[in-house]
C-alpha cells in the first residue's frame, strides 16, 4: 500500500469577479502558504466555494483570519505513491470492501507518481483511516 494521511481541505467562498482567483493564489504566494491541492468551481450551481488541501492546516487557519476568508473546514485523505497502472482501481475496491461510502475523490498522476484524495461521509472518517492503516 502507499502512504497515506489524513487532510484538512479548507473551503473559501470567492467573489464571482475577474481576477479573484489570481489575487487569491497571490495572497498564498506572499504569505508562503503552500497548498497541496486546489480546485473548484467559482460559478453555478455547484460553486459552493473554491477548495484548498494547504500543506500546513494551521498556517492557512492563521492566513485566512488575517484576510477575512470565509471558510470552512473538511478532513479528507491523501494516498500517494510511485505510480502503477490500476491504483485508483485498487484503492476503491478496497474501500468499498468496507462498505465506506466516498463522496469525492480526486486522483493526479504527475513525475510517475500518483495521488488520490478522498472525501468520505462525516461517519466514515474513523473506518477509513482503520481500513487504510491495516492495508
């Protein structure tokens, strides 16, 4: 099995204008905050916010307090390892052995490695980390 580990993805609600997302990503730049993962929509009906997996929760809790981001807060798990064809597949089907229910997930492949980020419902967050651990 890869290595894995739990997350926090933050998600911050951002004007619909021109520009909010580059003066966003410019924020982060300045204060040094580095992000694992960002994505989301910023418009329509599943625009509920844009999301950010910084690499240090508390560093982007502190940054968001000193730029007046509305947000809130979600766990969620990273797998990653040296990619190998059928990884996504592997990792699913072992999560759904347990019955855990996923409400998202992200896979990326970049530099022959590989990563998954999953999000599960709130009651399945200590099963998944039990089922990943004894993987």
């Amino acid at each position: 099995m890869a290595h894995w580990q739990q997350l926090t993805e933050f998600i911050v609600r951002l004007p619909h204008r021109a520009g909010e997302l580059a003066r966003l990503a410019a924020q982060l730049r300045a204060a040094n905050v580095e992000f694992i993962s960002c994505f989301g929509p910023t418009e329509g009906k599943s625009a509920d916010g844009f999301h950010i997996v910084p690499e240090d929760p508390e560093q982007f809790r502190d940054f968001a307090s000193k730029n007046g981001l509305g947000m809130w807060e979600e766990p969620c798990f990273q797998i990653t390892g040296r990619y190998r064809g059928g990884d996504l597949v592997g990792a699913l089907d072992m999560i759904a052995r347990d019955g855990i229910n996923i409400q998202f997930v992200n896979a990326y492949r970049a530099d022959g490695k590989s990563g998954i980020l999953i999000w599960v419902d709130d009651n399945d967050i200590d099963r998944l980390a039990k089922v990943l651990s004894a993987a």
